[in-house]
C-alpha cells in the first residue's frame, strides 16, 4: 500500500508541475523603475512625495528599507520598487535591562482595538501589535508568568515590554505603522516592492484598497503582517506575488470585478486566528465577478480560496489548492461560479468532523458548475461535498443548495471514498429535501481508490450509503469507482 500512495503521490505532484508550468514566479526581481518617476530614498517622507505631486504621477521607491510609512496614495499614482525595495512598518526596541528571569524595554505600544476570533491556544492573536527578533515574529501572551522562549508580553499600566529570551547581540523590532497603502483613490498601482511587519488589524490588509477601486498590486512580497497583507475593492487586480506568514489571511476583501491571478499564497495565519471565523489563504465576500486563477495556495491555518455571503460569478480556475488545513475551495452561502480545472489535495486535515473539511465544498449554495478538476484526498477525507444545513440571510430568506453539477472531475483517495451531498437538517425545514430534490447532480466522475483502504462513504441527503447505493439514487450512471 506505501508504494502504491507514493505513486500516486509523485503522479499527483507531475501534473501540478505541468498545469502550472507556464505560470509566472512570485516574488519582486532587481529593475529599473520607469522613466519620468519621482525617486524617493529611504528616510524621505513617501507621503510628502504623494502630497506635493498630485493625481497620476509616478514614483521610484529606491532600494533599502523605508521604515513605518503609511501612504495614502492620490488617484492613479503609481509606486514602483527596484527590487530590494521594503516597507517596513517596525521600528528598532532597544534599551533592553536585565531584571531578573526576564529583559525589559521601555513600550512603544499604545492599547489598541481588538477584532477577531481566535483560537483557544492564541487568545491574543487580535492583538494587532508584534515584535520580530532577527525577523522572526514573537508571539504576545497575556501574563508575564506565562512567558517562554519566542514570547513577549505587555504591561499597559508600567508601559514595559518582557522577554525572556536575552536581546543581547540580536535585532529587536516593534510594529510602528498599521498600513503601507490605503486611501479611497482610483487606479493605483504598486509594483515590485516587498510590505512586511506591519501592525494590520484583523480584516485589514497592510495594502488595503478595499475602500478604493481599480488597484493594481504586481510582483509584491506581502508578508509577516498582524492582520491580513492585503485587502481588495472594486477593480482590485492581484498578479504575480508572494503573500505569505501574514497574521490572519492572505487576500481578503469585497466588491466587483476582483482578479487575483498567479500568485503563491501559503503560510498565513501564524497567530492563530479562529479559521472558522476568517483565516487562512484567501477570503472574498459580498462579490460580483471575483476570478481566482492560477494562483498556488498551500500551507494556510484556514481554508485556501474561500468565497463567502452572497459571491455571484465567481470563477476558480487553474489554481494549485494543497495542505491547507481546512478546506481547500470553499463557496459558502453563495450563488453561481465555476470551479474547473484545479488541483486540490492533501487539505482538511485540521476539520475531520462530519463530513467538513473536504478537498472542494459547496455548501448553502446554488448553480455552480465543478468539472475537470484533479483531486488528492488525504485518509479520512472527503473529496468533492454539498452541504445543507438550512442557512439563513439576515433578511429571513433561505440560501438553498441547488442547481449544482458535479462532472468530469478526477478524485483519488489515500483511504476510503468520502464524496456526495449531506443534509443537516430539521422535517421541517424548507431545506429538508433539498439535496435530493434540487436538480443537484454527480456525474461522469471518476473515484480512484486504493484496495484495501475500507468501506467508502457515498452520502445524498442523509442517507450514508456504498458506491452502488449512491447509483441507484440516479447518480453517477455514467462515473466509474475504480480500484488500484
């Protein structure tokens, strides 16, 4: 059997590196900044620049550090790095004295607004202020005896900061700045630069254009922020970057007309916030015409590329979904999209219970289509499920799981089977029978399952049932459950 996973492990991985093979690398690279652009040096004020030159000029973020700028960029400005060009938004802590078991400095920190869910093993993580040691963020906790190695804490009243861990000889930093960009202007750009170590609330992007339209963000590093790295608007286009180890999420945000295209997303949610709540990889909600292509999402606390409350024309196209720890694609209380041709695997591992924490999940959605897509499912996870637990919008109505076709898609499992459309609830609900009687349909699907691996489970509405069970209730006539 440990040959036969390794196997189709490496077949699995063979076919992500050649859908994504043309895709373009994420990361910022060594260039000139275009011609007739404003050149601003590290230590000179950005604002100022953006201030004294108006609507569409352009300007040239020279290499080095710009420490704890907070720009609010005028319409169609444009920002450009040189590569080696970061936004910074800490500061040096130093003064650190000895004081028995731990180092103490002087607080830079004022008592900020706490927002978010977090998880029972982080009760600080919205606590939006960080410290970095040689870059490496510690994580804040909330009593001083509670103190270990990689951890701070914050005396309000005494305005002091312990560590345990000697500063002696190392880089100590404070978050100083809550955002790099944000305004209300139109038609921003900002290329090649890296955004990093700022104090980003919850649901707040360190690039934050959620409140603009039209922004344009290329060729980015975004990354070890306290909240989110970077929220979206109306007209937002996110391409070619690197979004990474940032507090909360990746991308969040809202509006119409969203592209985020050719991106790596991974690592985000470092402090622990509560995943069913928002984190993870990418989080879009109350959208019309949001794209999510070719991007590689791995390794998030959360689910990777999640649409949420009421998303209309949403398309994940192309995308390389893997070892995030909750669902890999998530439509959730949402209308039509097409979720087509991705490669999903290996995620919902931290979500088990149920059927949750599938590869791909629908639930409390309608007339979407999810065809041609390659699916590697973990033991003891579900491939492709609908979800009804009869959902209500605020204004009483019910989000009915409908419409939706399931075909063409290629699922494997490293244990038993798990796929189909479950119901969760009451006789009298509305939405009792809605998985059954709401033209929702699985067909022309293919299951690969190991020999040996135990008896799947094939659920439509809330009947649990096998492979010939699931067809006879008329679904997949034309899929095949084939045995390696």
């Amino acid at each position: 059997m440990m040959a036969a996973r390794s196997l189709l492990a490496g077949a699995s991985v063979l076919c992500g590196l050649l859908i994504h093979a043309g895709a373009a690398v994420a990361r910022t690279s060594d260039s000139s900044c275009p011609a007739n652009t404003i050149a601003v040096e590290p230590g000179a004020s950005i604002q100022a620049a953006v201030d004294l030159a108006g609507d569409g000029a352009g300007f040239c973020l020279k290499n080095g550090i710009h420490r704890a700028q907070a720009v609010r960029p005028r319409s169609n400005q444009r920002f450009y790095g040189e590569g080696r060009t970061v936004l910074d938004g800490s500061r040096p802590l130093a003064g650190f004295r000895n004081e028995g078991r731990y180092w103490t400095a002087k607080s830079p920190f004022n008592l900020g607004a706490m927002h978010g869910d977090c998880m029972p093993s982080a009760p600080a993580c919205n606590r939006p202020e960080t410290l970095f040691m040689d870059n490496r963020p510690l994580t804040m906790v909330l009593s001083r005896n509670a103190l270990a190695s990689g951890q701070f804490y914050v005396d309000h009243t005494d305005r002091k900061i312990y560590l345990v861990d000697n500063p002696t000889d190392h880089k100590v930093e404070a978050t100083a700045a809550s955002f790099a960009f944000e305004s209300t202007a139109r038609g921003v750009l900002i290329s090649n630069v890296t955004v990093e170590k700022y104090s980003s609330p919850a649901q707040k992007g360190a690039v934050h254009a959620r409140e603009g339209a039209g922004w344009t963000i290329e060729n980015c590093d975004v990354r070890l922020n306290s909240g989110a790295g970077i929220s979206v608007g109306t007209g937002s286009r996110v391409r070619n970057c690197d979004i990474d180890h940032n507090g909360q999420i990746g991308i969040e945000g809202n509006g119409k007309d969203i592209l985020i295209e050719s991106n790596r997303i991974w690592s985000n949610n470092i402090r622990g916030f509560d995943p069913a709540w928002e984190a993870g990889g990418v989080k879009i909600a109350e959208s019309d015409g949001v794209i999510l292509r070719g991007n590689h999402v791995y390794d998030n606390d959360g689910a990777g590329l999640w649409c949420d409350i009421d998303c209309r024309n949403v398309v994940y196209e192309g995308n390389l979904v893997e070892n995030n720890r909750h669902i890999g694609i998530f439509h959730e209380i949402s209308f039509n999209a097409v979720i087509r041709n991705n490669i999903v695997r290996h995620n919902g591992s931290a979500n088990r219970s149920w059927f949750w924490g599938a590869d791909i999940t629908l639930a409390a959605s309608q007339d979407v289509v999810v065809t041609g897509n390659r699916l590697t499912v973990s033991a003891g996870g579900c491939g492709i499920m609908l979800i009804d637990q009869g959902r209500r919008a605020d204004n009483g109505s019910e989000y009915r799981t409908r419409n939706n076709i399931v075909r063409g898609n290629e699922m494997t499992f490293e244990g038993a089977p798990c796929s189909g459309g479950a119901s969760d609830t009451q006789p009298n609900d509305r939405n009792f029978d809605i998985i059954a009687e709401g033209n929702n349909r699985f067909d022309g699907n293919i299951y690969r399952v190991l020999r040996g691996s135990g008896p799947g489970r094939f659920v439509w509405g809330r009947d649990v049932t096998d492979w010939d069970g699931f067809r006879r209730k008329g679904l997949e006539r034309d899929g095949r459950l084939d045995s390696l």
